[in-house]
C-alpha cells in the first residue's frame, strides 16, 4: 500500500472521514476493526473500510492484523497527531442544533443538560443528563445511537423522570448538585432550574 502525503484534504474530505478522525482520536489505545467501527459510527461498513483505507494510507492510523482480521488503530506518531487532538477537543463534538432537533423528537424533554464531553471536561460525572416523562426506550436509544456515532464516542448519560430528578434535586443528591453545580449548558430548560 502506498503511503501519501498527508494534506488537510486527505484528512477532512468527507463526513464519514471526521466521524473517523474523532473516533480514534477519542480513543486513541483502541484497535478497531471495519465492522466494529461502522457500527459504532451507524455508517455501511464499505463506506468505512474504503475511508480507514485512506487514512492508513496518511498514516493517521496503523492497520495490522491480528487473529486473522485487520485492525485499526491511531499512530500517535502521525505528523499531525497532537493539532488533531487539540482541535477535536476544542471544537463542539456535537452539533447543539442538531442535537436539539433530535432531543425535541423524543417527544416531553423538560431538561437536557450538557456537560463532560461536550464541554471539552475529563472529569464530570455524565455528559448528557436527560430529564422527560414518555419518553420511549427504543426512541432513547436511537438517539443515543446516533448521538454516540456524531460524537465517536460512548456517550454517559442519564434518564430521569422529572418526579425523580426533583426528589434527587430537593434531596441535594450529589451527582445531580455535581452536575449542575460545575461547568454544564442547558439546552432545554422547561424546569427552570
């Protein structure tokens, strides 16, 4: 396999190309094989093996095989490695407009609160604090998909009823005090909290 220059243009070319970029970059210890990367990122597998190809080929990612199956993994060495990692932290892993859209689907969201990953913080307790009533599971959990294949990262988020969050809330549970007592964004906030 040839190896090319690595250019912005090789890197940036396509929107199946970032979700890759910020997948391993988020988690850059990982081997992934084609399979398992599509379906984390909800993306046809052709689509992806043809776009890790590529960046193999920049040498953003190392491709070896293992038990027989090629797998991918991000070269820490790659020319561009720690700029990368830099701008992926600082930009917005979601889009909020987006996101926002999605949130409204799911039909009674009367708080949706952000932190961790998407306010660039290693240390909070959750990333998305989700609070609604009729909200369905199999709704829930095709927007955590899709949330989860936009971010390129395992999404940990919490689901509450609001007759929960406001016993934990008057209780000054801790995780929900933590959460909102530290750096966060509402991006829905019918509780006026």
């Amino acid at each position: 396999m040839k190896n090319v220059e690595p250019t912005l243009d090789a890197l940036f070319d396509s929107p199946i190309r970032v979700r890759l970029l910020k997948l391993f970059l988020f988690n850059p210890d990982r081997n992934f094989e084609n399979i398992t990367a599509a379906k984390i990122l909800n993306i046809a597998p052709r689509s992806v093996k043809k776009h890790l190809e590529k960046l193999s080929k920049t040498r953003f990612i190392i491709s070896k095989k293992i038990s027989g199956k090629y797998v991918f993994k991000t070269n820490k060495g790659f020319v561009f490695y720690e700029k990368l990692k830099e701008l992926v932290s600082e930009a917005s892993p979601a889009s909020r407009e987006k996101m926002l859209k999605r949130l409204k689907s799911l039909n009674g969201i009367k708080l949706a609160v952000l932190a961790g990953i998407f306010l660039n913080l290693d240390n909070s307790h959750a990333d998305l604090l989700l609070v609604g009533d009729k909200i369905t599971a199999s709704k829930f959990d095709r927007f955590l998909k899709e949330l989860e294949a936009e971010v390129g990262k395992e999404i940990n988020c919490a689901l509450m009823t609001t007759k929960e969050f406001y016993y934990r809330y008057n209780m000054y549970d801790r995780f929900v005090r933590d959460l909102l007592d530290f750096k966060h964004e509402k991006l829905i906030n019918k509780l006026r909290i």
